[in-house]
C-alpha cells in the first residue's frame, strides 16, 4: 500500500484543529467545515471524480456515472467541539485511499462506485445528529430541519443559503437512494473491543438505540446575597437531580445517559438563574432499557422541579432506533476481510452513525478501526498507521468484491 493515505491524511489534518485543546471545531458550514470540504472536492476532482452536491448538502464524488447498483463508501468531517482526529475524516480519507488502492491493484469497478460526506453526523451545531443522512432518506422533514437554529438563531437553511446552496432542494432523494445497491463506511472505533480482540478492523453488527432529550428549567433570577433559600425558585437544583437521576437510571438498566451540554442564564457567579437547559444523550441495547431512562430522568426533573418552585418543560429533538446492519453484506465482508483468520470480530455500538441511518433505506456495513486509546469525541481519539492502512486495505477488498472490480482492460 502507497503512502496516499498519509498524504491525504495530513493535507486535512490541521483544518479545524484547535491549537490550544488539540482538538477539533469543525462545525457544519462554519469556516473549518467549510474548508475541509473544499478539501474533499479538490482531493476528489484530482483523482479524477466527478463531485456532486446533493439538495441536503451532503457531497458525492462518482467514480463512473452515477447510476444503478452504485457502491458508495464514506463518511463526516464536522466534528463535535475539540474532538478527535479520526471520527469521521478516517472514512472519508480512507475512502479516497482505498479508490487509490483500487487503481495501484489495476482494478476498474465494473459497478458505479461513490465517495460520499454526509452534511452535520454529529449535530454539533445544529442539534439533530446525521441530518444530511436523515434529509436524504426523509427520516426528518426538510420544514424541520430547515428551521433547526444554531445557538446564534442561523436556521440550517440560512446556513446552507450562505454557503451557496439552495434550501428549497432539500428532503428525501428516492432518486439517489435508488442508485445506491449498498452502503459501508469505514470509522474509528470507539472503545477497545478490537484492543481485546487483538485486531486491526471489525466489523459492526449494530447500532443501539439512542436519542436527544432537551430539558428547559426556568425559575426565578435573584440576588445570591439577599434572597433566602426558602424563596427560591432555583432552576439549577432541579436541574442537579435530572443529572443525578440521569447517571442512577443508566446504572439500573444496563444503559448510558450523558448531559454534556448545559446553558445557565444569566450566568453570574452571584445571580440565582433563571433558566437552565440541559441535554440529555441517552443509549441502551433495547428500546425498553431506553425508555425507563428517559421516564425516570423526566420524573425527577418534574418532582423536583415542583418542590422548587419551578417549571419544567422537556422536548425530543432526535431519536435513532436499533439498527441492525444488513446480515448478508456483513458475512459477506467478513469472509472477505478476515479470509484465512475466520472473519473479523463483530461489534456493537452505542454511537451513532450515517451508515446506521442509510441501514433503513439501503443495505449497509460498516468497518472499524482498532482505537489504542478507545476515546472518542475528544483530542485523545487515536489509530496507529498501520491500522489505517490496514483499514484502507480491508475497505478496498470490500469494494473491489462488491464492485465486481476487474483489470481495466476488461473493463
Ligand atoms: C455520533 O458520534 C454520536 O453517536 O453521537
Ligand atoms: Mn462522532
Ligand atoms: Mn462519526
């Protein structure tokens, strides 16, 4: 394998890097998403693709005309704030590696064969995860998603708007979907399962499901010198309970529930708040495990809101059913990959993906790459060089197998 990965790798590496935190701000259609996907366009017209972007902003670079029983692979480059490396740009950087790989091999897909950067996976800014991937396959409204705000208030279609693209295209494109005979992306693990299991590449079986829950408190701002404690309506408190009952519940059902992003009004050291918003990210291996969560999170939320004199108001903003991967093409790329070894370790995840998203419209796998540190979402994420490449290999044999891939002459 040449060095294009490495190559690739480092044009894209420092766009959007925080130099403080190490990590990464590359949020949808802000200056750093923007240049990164300027980079994806130039990297994919100088290998000879054609680079399309769809009505959901999401690029597509065709190897071969568009058309039926199309291969497509890729993956994101937003990120989530100060994340890592890898989340993301690994699918996308390998997925142009492995076109090269599939050319140094003189290959020639017999199949038309596409690189794809789904638009806002990790809904930093705007909210609802993998909403270029919903829009496409209609899983959201393009009304909704239009009119999702940034914390500035910029809706999804002014951003869109300002970045030259026209809202009124956007929805479901059962014209593009029907193109597509399957979907795999290639993404860095995010654990350390393939750490125990000793190997470079696994591969997924499934996608727990998940969801967003908003959380609005509002009370009473006052003066923390002078107003008693007994007349407070301190939106903070009931507030701490919802997180506490948060991380019990998770513990009781086996699940994971997480409130990483707060905001508090005014936000004075010496002012009881008035408001406190919160999210809730909640995951469980079943529906049901799920949902006790959430109710559980919702009624202390409410109890404790009413005992503090305060109102409570609690609002769904995403929601990612279980997803099991497409059982034929899975076998079919773990004999491919694992050969001799007797396939590749199977894995399950609790973090979402577009390939989890595309799972309901089109058959779809995914690839993951052994993480040394198993940390996600923040600057520690890592894969080794080798694992890279031998991500890119494993990708390319899965596309080579899928495309029909022959010597060009015969093609
Ligand atoms: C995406 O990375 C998610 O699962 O939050
Ligand atoms: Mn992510
Ligand atoms: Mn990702």
């Amino acid at each position: 394998m040449s060095d294009e990965f490495e190559e690739l790798w480092s044009e894209l590496a420092p766009v959007g890097r925080n130099r403080i935190t190490g990590g990464y701000r590359r949020f949808s259609w802000g200056p750093a998403d923007t240049e990164a996907r300027g980079w994806f366009v130039s990297a994919a017209r100088a290998r000879g693709l054609d680079v399309e972007t769809d009505g959901n902003g999401n690029l597509w670079a065709w190897w071969g005309a568009p058309g039926p029983e199309a291969v497509v692979t890729g993956s994101h480059l937003d990120s989530v704030p100060d994340g890592g490396a890898y989340d993301g740009p690994l699918g996308v950087v390998g997925a142009l590696a492995a076109i090269g790989e599939l050319r140094r091999r003189g290959l020639r897909p017999r199949r038309p064969l596409a690189v794809t950067v789904f638009a806002e996976e990790e809904g930093a800014r705007f909210g609802v995860p993998c909403l270029g991937s919903r829009l496409l396959t209609g899983a959201i409204t393009p009304e909704r998603a239009g009119g999702l705000a940034d914390a500035d208030g910029v809706t999804w279609a002014r951003a869109m708007e300002a970045a030259g693209l026209d809202p009124g295209r956007l929805g479901a494109d059962h014209e593009l979907l029907g193109r597509i005979g399957a979907f795999v992306e290639l993404h860095i693990e995010q654990g350390r399962a393939l750490v125990h299991s000793g190997a470079p590449v696994g591969v997924a079986s499934a996608v727990w499901p998940h969801g967003r829950w908003r959380l609005d408190f509002s009370g009473q701002a006052d003066h923390a010198g002078t107003t008693r404690l007994a007349d407070r309506s301190d939106p903070m408190l009931p507030f701490a309970e919802a997180v506490l009952e948060a991380r019990r519940a998770a513990e009781a059902n086996g699940a994971l529930a997480t409130v990483g992003k707060v905001r508090v009004s005014p936000n004075g050291t010496n002012a009881v708040p008035s408001r406190v918003r919160a999210w809730l990210d909640a995951r469980a291996a079943d529906e049901g495990a799920l949902r006790a969560v959430v109710e559980r999170v919702d009624a202390a939320a409410r109890g404790s809101a009413a005992e503090h004199g305060v109102t409570v108001n609690g609002f769904l903003e995403s929601k990612s059913p279980l997803v099991e991967f497409d059982h034929r093409l899975r076998d079919r790329i773990a004999a491919r990959v694992g050969g001799e070894t007797g396939g590749l370790p199977l894995l399950t995840t609790g973090a979402g993906h577009d390939a989890g998203v595309l799972a309901t419209a089109v058959p779809t796998a995914m690839l993951f790459v052994r993480n040394p540190t198993g940390t996600s979402h923040a600057p520690e994420e890592a894969a080794t060089g080798a694992d890279c490449r031998a991500g890119v290999a494993a990708l390319a044999d899965v596309l080579a197998d899928l495309t029909g891939a022959g010597p060009r002459s015969r093609a």
